[in-house]
C-alpha cells in the first residue's frame, strides 16, 4: 500500500509529493505523459512582483528546493517589463531533469506515461485510484492520502469548444489522453471559470517560437537583454487587440502595453507574450519574416484552454466531502502560476503528511504572500462572485491585495521577521536530509 499517491507531475504535483516524502512517506506520482513540469515547460517567468516574496516565504518555511533549481536555471535575473519588477527567467529546457533527480534522492516513485482514469472510493475517503498504464494494463494505486494536481488544461473537447481547437500542446493530450478529474470521480464539486463572453476556461497568456527563426539582430537583443519589445504596427494591431485582452488566463500580461506591444521574454524558446498570433500577420513584422512556432505547435491558431475544471476545497485545500483528498495547482482554485503551484503543491503534500500520521490538516496563516493566495484564490470564498477571473501573485487583484496589505517585499529581514511573528519559519523542512 502506497501512503501518499499524486495525480499529475505539473509543478504542484512535484512540490506536493517532495514535500510527503520529505517528511518520510512513500510517495507515488502519477504522470500521465512522458515528462514532468508539464504547462512548467512552456513558461519560465519566475520571481516577477509578489511572486518574488512568495518564493522568499517558500525557502524560509523550508521548501526552497524547488524555487533553487528555478533560480539555478534562470538564464535572466532582475528583469522590469511592463507592469513587472525583477523577474527572473528559467531556461524551460534545464528545470525537468533537476525536479527529477530531487525527487529520485528523497524516494518518490515516478510513474511516468501512466495515466489515472477512475477512483475507488466510499464513506468519504477515496481508497485507491486505477491508473492506465502506457501498455493498457490496469494498476490500482490504494493509499491513505491522494492529492490531485493534475491542472485544468484539456481535455481536447474543451479546446475544440471553447477555444479553436487542439493546439498540440504541451499537455499532447491526442497522444497520452486526457486529463481526467479523480476529484469528480469521488464526488467532488468542480466548477469552470467563465471568460467575460460566459465562454468557459481561459487560453494561455503566452505561446512559444523557435529562437533560430527570428532575425539576427533579434536572437542578439533577447539573448543578451533576456527581453524585447516590439511596437505593432497598425495592421498587426488589429489583429493583436482582438485576441488578447479577455481571453488570457493571465490577466496581468491584458494591460495595454501587451496590447500595443509584442513582448518578448528569452526562456531558451522565445516566449510570445500573446496567447497565439496568425503567422501571416507575425511574419510581416521586421525580424519575423521566418518565425516559426515551437509550442504550441498551432501556435497561430491557438493555444490550450485551461480553468475550465476547477475543484472547491477548504483552506486546508481538503476537498469536501472527501477526507483524505487534496487539491493543488491549478486544480485547487482561481490562481495561477509555477511559485502559486508550488505553494499549494507544498501544503497539499503537507497536510497529506498529516492526515497520514494522524494529525489535523492545517491552514496556512494569513498575513502573508502565501497565506493569503491560498485564503484568497479558493473558489466560492467571496471574489468570484464579483469577478469571474484567475488571479496571480504577480498581476490582478491578488497583486494589488498584497500591495496595499503591505505583504509585498523583496527584503528579506522583513519577510523572514513576518514568516517568525506567524510561527511559519521552517514549517515544511524534512525531517531528516536525503540518503
Ligand atoms: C503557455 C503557458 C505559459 C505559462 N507561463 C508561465 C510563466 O512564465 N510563469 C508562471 O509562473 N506561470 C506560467 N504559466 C502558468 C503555470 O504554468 C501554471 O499555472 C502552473 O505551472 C500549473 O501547474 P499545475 O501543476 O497545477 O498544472 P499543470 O502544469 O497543468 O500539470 C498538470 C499535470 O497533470 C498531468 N495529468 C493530468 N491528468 C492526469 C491524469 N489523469 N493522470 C496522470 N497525470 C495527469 C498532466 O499531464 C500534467 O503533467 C503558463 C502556462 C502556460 C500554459
């Protein structure tokens, strides 16, 4: 019998099962493709506004393991761009293998192109999930505690109706199968987020092109500055507006620079701060004339539809009615972003630590970067009823709740001595180093 079993190898479902197995337990991740990091492999914007506090807060609660391998890999440090301060961005290609290895040295089981397609569940508490194996074979995983990270993004059908279609993805839904839901399996209440039009889920505030396909002078400036900024000119621009303000995810890449503006961020692929472009109009640009997309590879249709398949959990980020179910990630409400994963994914892990040795879940304390995403982003707990939107510790009403709540720095004498008044100094660190 497994003690803790993780659905999905995104950044939350690594975080969630590093952290059960830094406490000691045999942990079980369950990957449906064959990488881990999943939508972490298309992204790289680390470190940017609150996102820099939190990533602080993480290191000094003991779960900085994460956060050091993404500032290890950052290729870009203390970058500003529109409405941004000192981000910092990591190589997509140089992240996976270091995640890996971390979990490989503190014993967790990677079971890789396996995909969990049903629960066994009753009185509350899931038993087992049955897993699909790459060669068809069933494997059911019992265990005590059972966290789902396993994102919001496809399944296919969701982009087809909701978006323009299968964008092949990073999440390659058509070759490893789609997501699919253990928590509504087990009873949980899932909910999507609806785009201002009532359409729901959000597209990707961001998609990928190949660096060699840009022009020289452009490759030099985005390997040397880690970013450019391109005004759009007129015809470019009607067809930029059209697309980027309501359908992005990110809210905080809406803002009228990223509308009048392509933005460029250098994360090893050039990351095109839009959610797809018509590559007709891309290549009019000067230095584009070549471009070509790297991912998603319909690229200049589309991109996945995401928040579409949002679960309600507590506090704790338990999942009602179920006893033994946690969610995290993108899963676990309307906040989105790496550092928000991993923040959820360590508390999910934590607290399935808990249940496991007989504890109480706990919540995380208020009154701090990460205390308030996870007090702020749940669903049905008072701002989605205002607004119907995904919010990060980097842009939107979260960013700008910290700001005026005085949680936002980059000091770390000051964060350290919040973390200390809250009781939270080194709440998730092993218990004992690695063998
Ligand atoms: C194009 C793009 C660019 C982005 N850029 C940034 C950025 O620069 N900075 C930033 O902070 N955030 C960025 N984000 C957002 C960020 O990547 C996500 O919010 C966050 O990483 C989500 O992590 P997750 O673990 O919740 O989900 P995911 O990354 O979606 O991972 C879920 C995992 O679960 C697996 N899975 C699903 N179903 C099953 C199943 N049934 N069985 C087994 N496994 C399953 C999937 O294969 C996947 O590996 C970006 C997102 C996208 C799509």
């Amino acid at each position: 019998m497994e003690e803790v079993v993780v659905v999905g190898g995104g950044w939350a479902g690594c975080a969630a099962a590093l952290m059960a197995a830094k406490k000691g337990l045999p942990v079980t991740l369950v990957e449906r493709t064959d990488r881990l990091l999943a939508s972490g492999l298309v992204g790289g914007i680390m470190r940017n506004n609150g996102r820099y506090t939190a990533a602080e807060e993480l290191k000094l609660m003991g779960a900085g393991e994460l956060i050091d391998i993404t500032d290890a890999a950052a290729r870009h440090r203390g970058l500003d761009f529109p409405g941004h301060r000192h981000a910092s961005l990591y190589d997509v290609e140089k992240v996976e293998l270091p995640v890996e290895r971390l979990l490989a040295r503190y014993g967790v089981k990677l079971l890789r192109q396996c995909r969990a397609v049903d629960v066994v569940a009753g009185n509350g508490k899931i038993e087992a999930i049955r897993v699909l194996q790459r060669d068809g074979a069933d494997l059911l995983l019992r265990g005590r505690a059972f966290i789902d990270a396993s994102g919001t993004a496809g399944p296919t059908a969701n982009c087809n109706r909701f978006g323009n279609g299968c964008a092949m993805c990073i999440y390659r839904c058509p070759t490893f199968g789609p997501r699919v839901s253990i928590a509504v399996k087990a009873g949980a209440v899932e909910r999507a987020v609806l785009r201002r039009a009532g359409t729901p889920g959000y597209f990707s505030g961001s998609c990928e092109l190949e660096p060699t396909s840009l022009a020289g002078w452009l490759q030099k400036e985005l390997r040397e500055k880690g970013l450019a900024i391109i005004p759009l000119p007129p015809e470019a621009l009607a067809s930029q507006s059209s697309v980027s303000v309501e359908i992005k995810a990110c809210r905080q890449y809406s803002s009228e620079a990223f509308v009048r503006n392509l933005v460029l961020l250098d994360t090893g692929a050039v990351k095109m701060m839009v959610p797809y472009m018509p590559l007709a109009v891309l290549r009019q640009l000067e230095g584009f004339e070549e471009a070509v997309f790297r991912d998603p590879l319909g690229g200049s249709r589309g991109n996945s539809i995401r928040f579409s398949g949002v679960i309600e959990r507590d506090r704790r980020l338990l999942v009602p009615p179920l006893e033994n179910l946690f969610v995290a990630g993108e899963r676990a409400g309307l906040s989105l972003g790496h550092t928000e994963a991993i923040v959820t994914g360590t508390l999910a892990g934590y607290n399935a630590w808990r249940i496991c040795v007989g504890e109480e879940p706990v919540e995380l304390p208020r009154g701090c970067a990460c205390g308030d995403l996870v007090a702020l982003t749940g669903l049905g707990e008072g701002w989605r009823e205002k607004h119907d939107l995904v919010y990060s510790l980097s842009g939107g009403p979260l960013w700008e709740h910290l700001q005026q709540q005085n949680l936002y720095s980059t000091d770390p004498e000051e964060i350290k001595r919040r973390l200390d008044s809250l009781g939270l100094l080194q709440l998730f660190a092993a218990d004992a180093p690695p063998p």
